[in-house]
C-alpha cells in the first residue's frame, strides 16, 4: 500500500535500519536478505531526498534528517501496533498476547499476589509484564508502549483516558527498635525524623541526571516539613529492609505497609498530620476504549485489588500487639 508515494511497508525496514545503523543486521532482525534490505534503503533515500545512512570510517551513521525521523517514527509504529493488537472481542483462554502494565512497586506488590493466579488459571498463554515508571509517568503512552498505566489520576494528561482505580493514602514506618517510634508520634517529632525514601529518576535518558520525590515527600514538604533523605531508594518495598536497626522512617502507602511490615521487625503508625488521599487511576490510550483484552486485564486488576484489601492483615494493630519487642 502507497501513501504520498510511500510503500508503508518500507516504513518497518526504516525503523530497523535507523536503529541498527547496519545493512547486514537490519536485513537478519527483518529475516529478509541483504540485497533486499538494501533496495529498501534505495527506495527509502529516494523518496526522502537524503542518504538517511552514510558511510563514516567503517561504520554508517545517521544522518541529521534521519535523526529526526526516529521518534516520530517510533510513535506511528507503536500505534499501529496498538491498533492491530486491539480486538473487539477477546478469549483469554485461547489469546496469545502480552500486555504490559506500567505502575510503581507499590501497586505491583499488592495485586500481583492476586492477579497472577487468576491470569495463570483463565489465561495460560497470555504474558504479562509489570514495568516500573522511568522519567515522567505518562512517558509509556506517549510512545504507545504500554498497554495500562496505574498511577496517581494527576498524571493523565489529554488525550489519555483516566478511571478511578482506588484511594490511598499513607502511614509512617520505623524501626521496632527506634526509640522515637515508642509513642505516637506528634508534629514535633515528625519534624525531626530522617527518611529512606524513594527517589525517581526524571528521564530515562542517562545523560539527563537527577531525581524527583514521590508523591509522600512533596506533601510532607507543602505542610512544611522539610524531608531529610538519608537514603535515596529505587522502590517503596525496599524502605522496609533499609530502616531495620536504624533511626530511619519510611511514609508509605497503608496497603504496602499491609502487605510487607513485620511485627517482629516494624513499628506502623498513623502520620500525626494529614497529608490527603491518593486518588489511582487506571491511564490509557483513548484508541484502546473498546479494546476487549484490556477490558479483560482491567477487569482483572479490579478483582485483584478487592482481593487484596479483603485479605490484607491490619498492621496498625499488629504492631500495637508486638510490644515495641525490639526494645527489649
């Protein structure tokens, strides 16, 4: 098929070649042979009016024009990748596909107890992949590489569908041995407290250095209270490990805090001062609203989480119960 002159067929061999750099790889990732691949470069470079690829000592570089071309070229093929991939119906028992869920560690820890099984027993040739969040959140579906996005609902920008997924919202964690979590923390106590916390890289360009706080932190600080982190960490499940035999805290969502605080080891409390609730959403690409597998994996996700708050044990009480053991 032609458009504007174009066999769109070309296009696939484009992104292969602008990504390889090399006629002989692209032509093995496209199992067809070199000659081929290079009569689709010709064709290419004619109907550009540029070499696309050039010769620099051994080795062919892109050329300015056809650096401009790679995201906007990866953008089109991920959504006609998402157009073929959607389906008006959907047979889990039969599908082939994988989708790819996009969420922090927080939310996989909570459903995947849960939402495994069931896509295992309903759906056993159906692959899923759980990624967590680099750069901005939004950064997966504005490159159309993933199916779902869970997420604070403040991070669904037009023209990406939000529904509500669940309410959050978060408690202190320390150590059963720190003295500072003996008694119910007050505002004074809670402004002199030094956190493990979670810090997210804002691009997943590695020449592009830096971290952002999570959502936690930039509460904490428009309450006023500056947040001392003393150890920076790349997921909210691993703030558990790294307050153990310390005067660190970790603020953290009630679910995981459900889910992963041990009473021998940890001391949950409420946060002396309000710092809202989190509100979830479930974020996609609006050409997936009719899609009838991510309807199927929604519906999954949603079951996952009842099953999961039904399930989950009361860590405030637990530890209450355990006695501040670690000040013995």
């Amino acid at each position: 098929m032609r458009f504007h002159g174009l066999n769109l067929n070309l296009l696939v061999a484009l992104q292969v070649l602008l990504a390889e750099r090399n006629v002989s790889v692209a032509a093995q990732k496209l199992n067809l042979t070199q000659s081929s691949v290079s009569g689709m470069l010709s064709r290419l470079r004619e109907h550009y009016g540029d070499q696309l690829l050039e010769l620099s000592g051994r080795n062919m570089v892109r050329t300015p024009f056809a650096d401009s071309l790679v995201e906007p070229l990866e953008v089109a093929m991920e959504h006609i990748e998402r157009l073929t991939v959607s389906t008006a119906s959907f047979n889990p028992s039969l599908s082939r596909r994988r989708f790819r869920v996009v969420t922090s560690d927080y939310m996989i820890q909570t459903l995947l107890p849960y939402a495994m099984s069931q896509i295992a027993q309903a759906a056993p040739h159906v692959s899923i992949a759980f990624d967590l969040p680099t750069g901005q959140p939004g950064g997966p579906l504005n490159l159309g590489n993933a199916d779902i996005l869970l997420a604070p609902e403040h991070y669904c920008k037009p023209p990406y569908v939000s529904e509500f997924f669940c309410e959050e919202d978060f408690v202190i964690v320390g150590w059963a041995g720190n003295p500072t979590m003996s008694m119910p923390l007050d505002t004074r106590a809670l402004a002199t407290l030094r956190h493990a916390g979670v810090q997210f890289p804002v691009s997943t360009d590695p020449s592009i250095t830096g971290y952002s706080p999570s959502l936690a932190q930039v509460l904490l600080g428009d309450a006023g209270y500056a947040v001392d982190v003393v150890i920076g960490l790349p997921t909210f499940a691993t703030a558990f490990a790294a307050i153990i035999g310390t005067d660190l805290v970790t603020i953290t969502h009630r679910r995981l805090a459900n889910s992963l605080a041990d009473p021998s080891q940890h001391i949950v409390q409420e946060l002396p001062i309000a710092l809202g609730t989190l509100r979830e959403a479930m974020i996609y690409h609006p050409l997936r609203r009719q899609d009838a597998g991510l309807e199927w994996l929604k519906g999954i996700l949603r079951e996952a989480l009842a099953r999961a708050d039904q399930t989950a044990p009361d860590t405030m009480e637990k530890g209450a119960a355990a006695d501040f053991k670690g000040l013995a």
